[in-house]
C-alpha cells in the first residue's frame, strides 16, 4: 500500500471509532501529531486502534491505569488532551 493510502486508512480509523468522544480523542491525535511519528509510532498506533475506545478514553484522561506495554512518549502525547477541538458553541458559556 502506498503511503497515502496508508494515511488515509489510519485517518478513517481514527476518526470513525464509534463515539463522538473516542474520534475526538483519537482521531484528533492523529490529526495532530501523525506528521512527525516515525514507523515504530505508526506502529504504535495501529496496535492502540485494536484497544476499546472506553480504555483509549480512561488512559487518555488518566481515569484508569495505562497497561505497562502502553506507557512511553505516544501515550504522554496521548494524554496532553491538546489536540482536542470543541464543537462551536461549548467553551464559550458565559
């Protein structure tokens, strides 16, 4: 397969996970961070896309404890939640 179709895969996948919250979380962190990962952090991505979205939720949130094999500079990437964009009209109550 031919890298931009490798990228187009991975996009879908991110971005079409079953809930809202999960593609924002995981969709936007492949939106943002994806140009710089080397083939071990793809692999790494491939490999978290097969996890429960509830799991890539908790561990992203730090509401339940990262599995050993997760732990490293992706999932602290992972974790800084400042990829995530809000819809239009949240954030801005008043």
């Amino acid at each position: 397969m031919d890298r931009a179709s490798y990228l187009r895969k991975l996009h879908f996948r991110a971005h079409h996970r079953g809930t809202r919250e999960a593609d924002a979380i995981v969709g936007g962190f492949f939106d943002c961070y994806h140009g710089d990962w080397s083939d071990a952090d793809f692999a790494w991505f491939e490999a978290l896309l097969e996890e429960q979205d509830v799991d890539i939720m908790g561990w992203a949130m730090g509401t339940i404890a990262i599995p050993d094999r997760w732990h490293g500079p992706m999932m602290e990437q992972l974790k800084r939640l400042d990829y995530i964009e809000l819809p239009s009209g949240l954030g801005n109550a008043q």
